[in-house]
C-alpha cells in the first residue's frame, strides 16, 4: 500500500493511493495515519480494503506529511562512504545520530524557507523508515519486524548553523520546514528492494545527486537495533538514513547553496517524488 495524508497544512485526512493514482479518503476508517494505525495487525486490515470503495479526495488536494503525530525524527549522518569523503569527513565506525525538530516537518511539496542569517542552504535526499512498533534493544535479525514502511526524504540542512556554529548539528537540520516527508508511506511489501533503491535530486533542472541506497555503511535493520539500544522507538516514529554525494557543500570548485526562487526536485525508486521552491522565514 502508499498510506498518505492529504488536505490543508494541519488538517490532513488519512488516505491511500489507489491503483489508478488516485487519493482515496481514509477518514471513514481510521482518524490518520499514525501511531496504532501502523500496527502490522492494522496495516492487514486496510490492506485488505477494496479501494474503489472508498471516496475521491478532492482534485488537486495537497499532500501532507506522509505521518502524522511523529514523535521522534531521527537522523542517520554520513551514513555513504562516498557523502563522508565530499564532505571532508571519515567513514563513521558507528551510526552517527542526530535528531531534527518534529517542528520541521512539512509535506512533500511545501515551500522550504532560508532561515534569517541562513548563509549556507543545502539539500539531501535520504530513505526514510517509518516505525510500527515498540521497539527496544531488538536484535538485526528482527528489526524489520518493526518498521512499517518507507518513505522519500528531503533533510534539509543548513551548513554554517551545522558545522559553525557550536554544539552539535541539531541547530542546523531542525528549521522549520527542513523536513519534507512523503508523498506517501510505502509498506514494507510494496517497497521493493529497500537496500537499492534509486535516489536523485535535481535544483533548478540540475542533477547534483544520483546514487543509490545500496552504498549505504549501515542498512536499515543494522541501524533500527542500534537506535533501540539508546532509546525505545515508537509507532510513527521517523528515521532518516543518510544521503548519497551531490550536496551542495560538496560541489567543487565552489559549493551551491540554496537560495529564495530555487526549486528543488527528489525522489526515490518506487517511494514518489517531491518538488519545493524556497522561500524566506
């Protein structure tokens, strides 16, 4: 299934895609998707619904994010090889964590806004995985067994708040609307071969990213069992895995920072794609 949201920012409705593309309303059903309504048990069930039973989302309704409710967005850094060497730093021997502000979340095609004193605005297109259940100090063997399904992720990031700044990254990856998550929620059964999947990004109709979730240092159950020995991780819980090289830091000669009027296009084999324009807080 592609699990979505759709409607007006802060008032989306459950919904899914059917077959056709179109959005089918959820509302009737379950009151959105998040938390329980991720239970595999829950996820059977509207499976197991005949889509064109459902009524029509309005035209051109807005996609929301994909989750609603997220109680943790956490972030996987320099998780590509080949993203640590353009940004000058060395292969993580351990899951680099760090988390981005619930705050930032916005759907998938919502403006992006250059934060005031903002000098360095950059992009990355990342997999993302949505948790089922409770989840702690499970093993690799049995990670999977608590993700839901997947999902395309822009983490934007805006470097001198990152690396400049102080601290730690959090400051630089949690800016309102750093977070597009979406178009949908992919179940697991739908998502092909998560560990190869086609990711790209384009600004302004150039391609800077072009690689693949197959380079990836840790895979997807490596890094579930590891952030549930630090803290339980709960239904609709977000985690963003990490991005391939072509962001704007590592652009040589000189770096390509995002500004007010770029647009940025992504997506990832199988999981949609999304499309912002920046803007300015």
């Amino acid at each position: 299934m592609k699990l979505l949201r759709f409607g007006p920012s802060g008032s989306e409705k459950p919904g899914l895609l059917d077959s056709d593309g179109q959005i089918r309303d959820l509302s009737g059903i379950v009151d959105d998707i998040a938390g329980d309504v991720l239970s595999e048990a829950s996820l059977a069930k509207l499976a197991a619904i005949d889509p064109t039973t459902l009524p029509l989302a309005p035209a051109g309704s807005r996609y929301g994010p994909c989750v609603g409710r997220v109680g943790k967005f956490i972030c996987i850094g320099l998780n590509y090889a080949d993203h640590a060497a353009e940004s000058n730093l060395p292969v993580p021997s351990e899951p680099v964590v760090f988390m981005k502000a619930t705050s930032a979340i916005i759907g998938p095609n919502d403006d992006v806004l250059k934060p005031r004193d903002s000098t360095k605005l950059d992009w990355e297109v990342e997999l993302g995985v949505v948790i089922g259940k409770h989840a702690s100090y499970v093993s690799e063997e049995d990670a999977l067994d608590y993700v839901a399904g997947f999902c395309t992720i822009n983490d934007v990031s805006e470097r001198a708040f990152q690396l400049e700044r102080g601290g730690t990254w959090d400051k630089g990856k949690g800016c309102d609307t750093f977070g597009p998550i979406g178009p949908w929620l992919v179940t697991k059964d739908e998502a092909g071969d998560f560990n190869n999947l086609h990711m790209w990004l384009e600004v302004n109709g150039k391609r800077y990213q072009n690689g693949s979730s197959s380079t990836m240092v840790f895979k997807v159950p490596q890094i579930v069992a590891y952030l549930s020995r630090f803290m339980s991780l709960q239904p609709g819980d977000v985690i963003s895995t990490g991005t391939p090289p072509g962001v704007g830091m590592g652009v040589k000669p000189e770096p390509v920072w995002l500004n007010p009027g770029d647009v940025m296009e992504l997506g990832i084999e199988g999981l949609g794609t999304q499309k912002q324009t920046v803007g300015a807080a």
